[in-house]
C-alpha cells in the first residue's frame, strides 16, 4: 500500500464564477499517483469534465491552475504552475507554464490546483488564502495594463503574494492572449489570458502561510544543495546567468534557424544588434530568477535610446519574434514591443508572427491600406508595426481579424495565405525556423499544443546528429525528449532548464519525487505516466475535431515549397516524403495508427482504457 | 556590528535563503517562516529591484526598547530573542524601522535574524553571492 507523505495537498479549489460557489474537493491518492500534476491533472480534469464541443470562450470551458508535487520546494527552479483549458486559439488542448510565486502560494495555501468555471456578471479576481478563497471586485481593475493591475494588487495585498493577471488583451478575447506575472512573465500561449477574459475574471492572488508537508525534509535539502553546487560548476553556468536563453540568438544565426521575415529566412543581417551578446553589454541591468532557481534566466533589460528607460525583460523567443521575424534589429524597439505585449497580455510569439504574417500578406496584395488604416505594412518599418500591433489589442480593422491567430486569418483571407501563415493546429510557430531542421519541424507538427518548443526542443540535437539524416533514431529522441520536457517536467510543474540547459541528471528528480511524497517512482514509471498524458492529450484533440488525418499534423507549406535564400544553407526546403516517413516514425513509435489516432494498445498500455471506450463512439480504434 | 548585508545587484530574488533559513529555524518547507524575506519589487514602466528584509542588529535598537518584557535583549552585539518571556504583543514588529522582524499568522512569537549563531544558513546557500555577513 503506498502512503503519500507530502509533496501534494491532496486538495483542489474549485470556484463556480457564475454562482459565486466555492468548493473544496479531495483528490484521490491514485489520481495523483497516475497523473502527477501540472498538465497531467489538467488534461484529465479537462478529459474527464468537458462536453465535447464546448466552445472555448464560454462560461462552460474550465481554466485550470495546477502545481505538482515538486512545484515550490526546495528543488531547483520549481517556482511553476501550469495553466489548462481548452484553447479558443486552437480548440483542442491547451496549456502553458509560468513562472510564479503564486506556486508556492497556492501550495501555502493548502491546495495542488484550481479549477474554475462559469462566467462573473462584473470584473472580479480570486483571492486565495489558507483562510479560504474570496472572489472580490475587480471593475476599478478592468481595462487597465497587466503590469499595472499586479502593481495595484501588491499596493493592495502586500509584497508577499503570488499573482497571475491578464491585460486588456485577454480581456478583448485576443486568441493568444496569455497570463502575466511579476513584471515580465508570461505563461498560457493557447489563448489563456482569452479564457480568463471571458469568464470576467482579472486575476487569482495567492498568499499561503503553511508548511508544505514533506516526506523527508533533510534529504530534500541533502538534494537541492548538491544540485546547486553541480549547477555552479558547469562550464556554461557564467554564460546562462549573464544571457540566459538569450545566447540562442546567435546560435540561432549560426545555424541559420534565426526565424528572419516570417520564416523567409533563417538568418539575419543585424542579428547581432539584438544578440545575447549586445544584451548582456549595453542593455541588461538586472536579473532575475524564479522561485527557487539557482540559475535565474530572468534579463531585466533598458532601453538605451528610442523609449529611453523602459525596462523589459528579455528571453530569446520574444526577442526573434518582435526582432528578426519582423525584421527588427533594433533592441530598443524590441523592448517596446515586448514591454507593450507584456501590459497588454498577449503571446509575443503569437503576435510577432501576426505582424509578419499581416506584413507578407500586405505585400502580396492580400490586404491593402484600406484594411490597414492607411498604414504601409513593411518589415523593420517600425512606426508601422507599432501601430498595428495596437490595432491588434485594440480590435480594430484589420487588428480584429489578426487577433484571431495567423490560421483564422489566412482562411478569411483566402488565396495562398495558408502557406505563410505559420503555425501547426492554429498556435503559432515558436521561434525556430524549420526549411533546413526537418526533425525540429516533426517536433513543431506533433506538439500536442500546436507548434510550440517546449515539448521537444529537438534543433540542437538534430544538428548534431545531422539534419539530412532520416531514421527511427532520430524520433526515438524526439519521444525522448517530449517524455522527459513534455511529459515529467510539465507534470512535476518545475523548469526544465537545469536538465536542458547545465546537465542536471534526470535521476536526481525521482530520488526528489520520493524525499518529497515518500513514495518510489524509476525513470521509467514517470515515462510511462508522461506516455499515458500523451496519449490523453491525444485524445482530446481527436474528440474535438470528431477524427484526425495527417496534416493536422504538418507545418506550414512555406517550408515545403519556399526555399531559403541566405546563409550556408541556402535553396533547402523540407522535402514533403521526408517529413512523411519522419511522421509515420513517429506514429509507429507512439503505437498511433497511420492517421496519428492511438491505439487500443497504446491506450491499455498507458492504463486508459476508459478512454479508448469513449473515444472509439467518435472514430474507430485500431 | 556583526550583521548580513546585501547587494541587490547580485540578487535574483529566488528566495532560497528564505526557504533554507525556515528550514534552518523549523525544520520545515515554509518561506513564509523566514527570518530575512526577499522582495521583487516593480514601477510600471521600470524600474525593477530586490529588496531584502532583514534585522541589521542596531547599535541602538528601537524593537528592544520597546519589548515590555526583555524577551528581545542585545547579547555581544546580537539582537536575540528569549521566546519564554515573549507574550506575542509585536510591539517590536510595528518599531523597526527597517520591517525586519516578522509576525507570521501561526506563530506566537516574532520572526528576527539571530545570524544562526554566527555562521547563517543563508549566506552560505545564496547562489548568486548576494548575501554576506559582516563582522
């Protein structure tokens, strides 16, 4: 009989905002020994509570913020929550982790997660303590910058709390609206920040006060103190703390993945003006880490000239998309775009390919200046693209129409839009162009968000092992990798990056696992539960769009048909046969059928039988 | 004086000195049952800074002076605190004027650095060196 001892609560909050209702509800312990927490709870709450067809931006969606056992102890940056619904940008399954002290608040506070659902008759925001949770008015909150609302809720509340806000983006249902925290930290590319809009909801506060119960609080510390004395000793720990992800700018540059002109090009003429490099000399002025992280990746950056003083920060994926992708080479311009993106809650992902796309699409004829009020769309074209990106939030002409996603626009647009319009199941493309990384495309096609690195951050081996190379291998690792960043560290909900970035082992986590809860996971118990999220995650998507066929599972056409021009690997496309037979790796390695639906093998391995009987009512299981 | 000092310029605000220093103090995984507390704080437009909290062992000390019961003394310098003669009026909690004594919701008594005997537990775990003591 295996007894939990700590690491969960045990306890999920749940809020009807329709009904004002509040309720406490008891997690089974075999719950929490088959999923975990983070996106394993989320998916299978969603899974298990969500009619099919739900549409996303109803007060019948469910938002779910959820920690896992690990999240807010003393283990390395574990400061995480994930964030779930169903996605209005995609309508399948979405999530996003964000760093932020609400983790351990929440946890303080006696809970792993929150579900919330219904629909506020005013702007409100939760209020969460061990006391209970409050919902509280939130109408002199609305409408105002996410940055400024976390700012009014500290003045409110105190220093000590734990916030997850949106901004006028989420509350304007921009389909990639995202959460803020902290000043610069975003989480919930799917359209979050949207979910919470439409429910009227402004932000969650939390201020925990109690012990979290821990198995064996000494061996923990025995843990947490020789991981950041091994942290400190790598060779690359000085570089990660001065540029964090930011040093991927020219790694980016030179191996010509440097997203450049919505994903023309994979490199950059003035990549260095926006490099890690120029960051760390002339604009970073302080770091900052998450939650118990001894390797903050945070860059507090200030503008030099143009914007003279603002401050934002900085990581690689917001920096390539409002940088290169547009065709910014300019960090100052940068910082404004990102610190506008950060008060408004919205993706910069999301919204850098947005202006791209709107940029391409200007060129070619597909919108005009009548579309655009007067506005001559251009790359690098700065008064332009600023804005646009304010008619973005701001819904108006054309703005309102990018504010549905690149996929939504290129179908109302028509023509050959849906080639440039680059994403994978309606989220947009991270920043890493694919026309000479066909592994790293497969990673984007078969993310289980949409086209999103987190899962498989697979460019860098693939380089490695040789992008030409076409074989089970390389999948292998791809499945590898989402096991281990997709799979464990999304359900433990504490940050990959000390595994990825400086080599912290993989077997230090399930030797945490037991200090914290008490009970004895292997590598390979947590790689079949992350196989059995996989599967789950898999499914949602299939039940929702009554089926699945292949191509929801392929990049977008310009990486196919559009070859580079620039740098060494100029006239490289992806050829489609490769992509295919990579695909059909993929599927067959999973135990997924040939149009990408699980088994009933696959399925029973994973302990999902239950499942399998109620999706085989909308397609049949092989 | 010996006492912590710290630079906010090395400082992430990753507040592992808060946990270990609960850990140190209770045995427990509690940040808020720190004795030093770490705060990111922000301006709308920047900028941004940390901050920390934590009892400067003053020459003069106002939250001794206060103390109606000689519970909080100075001894060698240290502001120590005697938790047996504390009756948990916080009087010195509202004296300080630097907010570096602590009331926390569950205990009777006040949260102030003691440099854990001299050799403090979060000195030795900051990782980015942002904490030192002084002698």
């Amino acid at each position: 009989m295996v007894e939990i001892k700590g690491g969960w609560l045990g306890k999920i909050l749940r809020i009807n905002l329709s009904d004002e209702s509040i309720a406490v509800q008891k997690l089974d312990k075999d719950f929490m020994l088959k999923y975990i927490g983070g996106r394993g709870f989320a998916v299978r709450i969603l899974w298990d509570e969500l009619p099919r067809g739900v549409d996303p931006l109803s007060p019948e969606n469910k938002l779910i913020v959820a920690t896992g056992p690990l999240t807010g102890l003393l283990v390395p940056s574990s400061g995480k929550v994930v964030l779930a619904s169903k996605s209005p940008l995609t309508g399948g399954y979405g999530d996003g982790n964000i760093g932020t002290h609400l983790s351990a608040m929440l946890k303080m506070s006696g809970f792993d997660a929150i579900v919330i659902e219904g629909k506020a008759d005013k702007p409100k925001y939760i209020y969460i303590t061990p006391n209970g949770a409050e919902i509280r008015d939130a109408e002199h909150l609305w409408g105002k910058g996410a940055i400024t609302t976390d700012i009014e809720l500290r003045h409110e509340h105190g220093e000590n709390i734990g916030t997850l806000v949106i901004g006028p983006g989420g509350e304007r249902l921009v389909k990639y609206a995202v959460v803020i925290t902290e000043f610069g930290r975003a989480g919930g590319r799917p359209g979050i920040g949207a979910v919470f809009g439409s429910k009227n909801l402004k932000a969650i506060v939390a201020e925990g006060w109690m012990d979290i119960p821990v198995a064996d609080m000494d061996e923990l510390v025995k843990l947490m103190k020789k991981s950041i004395e091994f942290l400190k000793s790598r060779k690359g720990y000085e570089l990660w703390v001065s540029q964090g992800t930011m040093f991927t700018i020219q790694w980016s540059q030179e191996n010509s993945v440097l997203p450049t002109f919505n994903f023309d090009e994979g490199v950059f003429d003035e990549y260095w003006n926006i490099s890690g490099e120029a960051m760390a000399k002339m604009y970073k002025v302080l770091r900052k880490g998450c939650l118990s992280c001894p390797m903050p990746c945070g860059n507090l950056s200030r503008a030099r000239e143009k914007f003279k003083n603002l401050w934002s920060e900085l990581d690689y994926e917001n920096v390539a998309m409002f940088g290169s992708n547009i065709g910014i080479g300019d960090m100052d311009v940068v910082i404004r775009l990102n610190y506008l993106a950060d008060q408004w809650g919205v993706d910069t992902i999301s919204m850098g390919s947005a202006i791209a796309f709107a940029i391409e699409a200007f060129k070619k004829g597909l919108i005009t200046e009548k579309d655009t009020e007067g506005l001559k769309l251009d790359f690098g074209n700065v008064e332009s693209i600023l804005k646009l990106a304010e008619m973005i939030v701001e819904r108006r002409s054309i703005g309102d129409l990018l504010a549905e996603g690149v996929k939504t626009a290129a179908e109302k647009l028509g023509g050959e839009a849906y080639k440039f319009a680059m994403h994978v199941k309606g989220l947009e493309i991270s920043a890493y162009d694919c026309h000479a990384a066909p592994g790293m495309a497969l990673a984007y096609g078969v993310s289980p968000i949409g086209a999103h690195h987190k899962d498989a951050w697979f460019i860098s081996w693939e380089i490695k092992m040789g992008r030409e190379v076409v074989s089970r291998e390389k999948v292998e690792k791809l499945i590898l990798m989402q096991r281990i960043r997709g799979g464990i560290f999304e359900t433990l909900t504490v940050c990959r990056l000390p595994w990825i970035e400086l080599g912290l082992e993989m077997e230090v986590y399930p030797r945490m696992l037991k200090a914290a809860t008490g009970v004895d996971f292997t590598l390979e118990q947590l790689y079949l539960i992350a196989d059995r999220v996989y599967n789950l995650m898999r499914a949602f998507w299939i039940r929702e769009y009554g089926g699945w066929k292949r191509e929801y599972d392929y990049p977008p056409a310009k990486w196919f048909e559009k070859p580079l021009t620039k740098g060494p690997f100029a006239g490289w496309t992806i050829k489609r046969e490769i992509y295919d037979k990579l695909l059909s790796y993929y599927y067959e390695l999973r135990k997924w059928d040939e149009n990408g639906i699980p088994t009933r093998e696959a399925f029973r391995e994973t302990g999902l039988e239950d499942v399998a009987e109620e999706l085989s009512k909308i397609v049949e299981l092989k | 004086m010996p006492r912590i000092v710290f630079n906010p310029a090395s400082c992430s605000g990753c507040k592992i000195c808060q946990q270990v220093c609960a850990y140190k103090a209770f045995g427990v995984q509690n940040l808020s049952k720190s004795k030093i507390v770490i705060n990111t704080v922000f301006k709308e437009e920047g900028p941004v800074f940390h901050k920390a909290y934590v009892c400067r062992h003053c020459e003069d000390p106002q939250c001794v002076k206060v103390c109606p019961t000689g519970a909080l003394h100075v001894e060698d310098g240290i502001v120590k605190l005697d938790r047996d003669k504390c009756i948990a009026c916080w009087s010195c909690v509202n004296a300080c004027p630097y907010n570096a004594i602590f009331r926390h919701p569950e205990l009777n008594f006040p949260l102030i650095c003691d440099l854990c005997g001299g050799d403090p537990e979060c000195v030795k775990w900051c990782p980015m060196n942002a904490l030192s003591l002084q002698e």
